[in-house]
C-alpha cells in the first residue's frame, strides 16, 4: 500500500482516502480467509480493525490540516 501510495496509484482527494481504506479493509478480509476465521492472527486482526475507521479517520484530519 505504502508503494501504491508512493507512486499515486490510490488517486486524489476522497478518492484516494476510499481507495486506501478499501485496501485496508483487503488485508483483514485476506487474514480472515486465509486463517480459516479462526486463531490469534485473526483475534488481533479483528481488534485492529475495531479500531481503524476512528484511526483512519483521525489519519485523515492529520493530512488534512498539514496541507
């Protein structure tokens, strides 16, 4: 994601911030299919993704006020 970011490949604006959290949203899907839905990978995963929308949006406001 972070080479994706890099090369601006997520797109501008909103666009972008929807195309990164889709893509976040991929990593947990993936860890979720590939791990069965089952473990402690997928116990921490499910705790971080609690938490990404508020440290998402947060992430968000940051980028926004350094502009």
């Amino acid at each position: 994601m972070l080479w994706k970011i890099g090369r601006g490949e997520y797109g501008d604006g909103s666009d972008a911030a929807a195309n990164l959290y889709a893509d976040f949203l991929l990593v947990f899907d993936n860890c979720y299919t590939f791990n069965d839905g089952v473990g402690d990978v997928v116990s921490e995963a499910m705790k971080v993704l609690q938490n990404m929308p508020v440290a998402f949006a947060k992430g968000c406001q940051e980028i926004m006020r350094s502009r």
